[in-house]
C-alpha cells in the first residue's frame, strides 16, 4: 500500500465558538509546515470534524476551543470517531478549555481521559503541536 503523500488534517473550533483568528494561524502554521489542513471553520459540532475526517482521510483532528466550554464541547468526541471508524485518527485540542483559572494538569487529565491525544494550554505556540504531530504520525 502506497502512503500518502501528504498526511492530512482536520481543524476547526468546536461548539459555539466563534474565535476565527487562531484557528487561520493554526492553517497557516500547518500548511507551511507541509500538511494537507481542512479548516473546517468555527462554531462546527463534532459531527463535522468526524464527517470532514471521513471524506478526507485525514490522519488527525485538531479541536481548538477558546471560550471556556471545551470540556462540554468535546465530550463523547472520541467514541463517536471510534463509531464512525475513525480508531486510528490521532485526536489533539487545545485552547482556553475550561471556565476559570483551573489548575492545568487536571485540566490536561480530563481530555487525555476523554481519548484525546494531546491537550494544549492558551498560548502554545503552533510548532509545539507541529513537532508533536510529526513525532505522532512517524514523520521524524
């Protein structure tokens, strides 16, 4: 079986967010560092990041929440892609998650229990996500 050539990515902002800016940079940031990105957009349920992931074959979802309600946005995310066969697909978020000033490591503990992959703070720079996805898909 021959291998993509380009490892693709699903990315969007989850819920009833509507944080634009962030999630362009994050395209911009991924493209440049040689992915296949599929925006998706905001205010996107997980339905679409699922069915996005589906019609592209994508290798991971990326979920960017910044208005506190990721905690509620994502749950089930895991075992609905399980569902639609998306076992494989690694699963990352990231932003503002939560509401309040919560301390990070249990911040963190709940979306790694939830099934995600990798969980990022506010402020995390893209090439931190970028490296980790290289070193997750086998692409270093």
């Amino acid at each position: 079986m021959q291998q993509k050539e380009k490892k693709t990515i699903v990315m969007g902002v989850i819920g009833s967010d509507v944080h634009a800016v962030g999630i362009r940079i994050l395209e911009e940031a991924f493209t440049e560092a040689g992915f296949n990105v599929v925006n998706i957009g905001v205010l996107s349920p997980q339905e679409d990041f699922i069915n996005a992931a589906i019609e592209t074959d994508a290798d991971a979802i990326l979920v960017s929440s910044l208005y506190g309600h990721g905690e509620l946005d994502c749950k089930g995310f895991k075992d609905k892609c399980i569902e639609a066969g998306l076992d494989d697909v690694i699963l990352y978020v990231g932003g503002n998650l939560v509401v309040g000033k919560q301390d990070w490591e249990l911040t963190e503990k709940k979306f790694l229990d939830m099934g995600f992959d990798r969980v990022y703070p506010p402020g995390t720079l893209p090439e931190v996500a970028i490296e980790d996805l290289k070193q997750d898909l086998g692409l270093k």
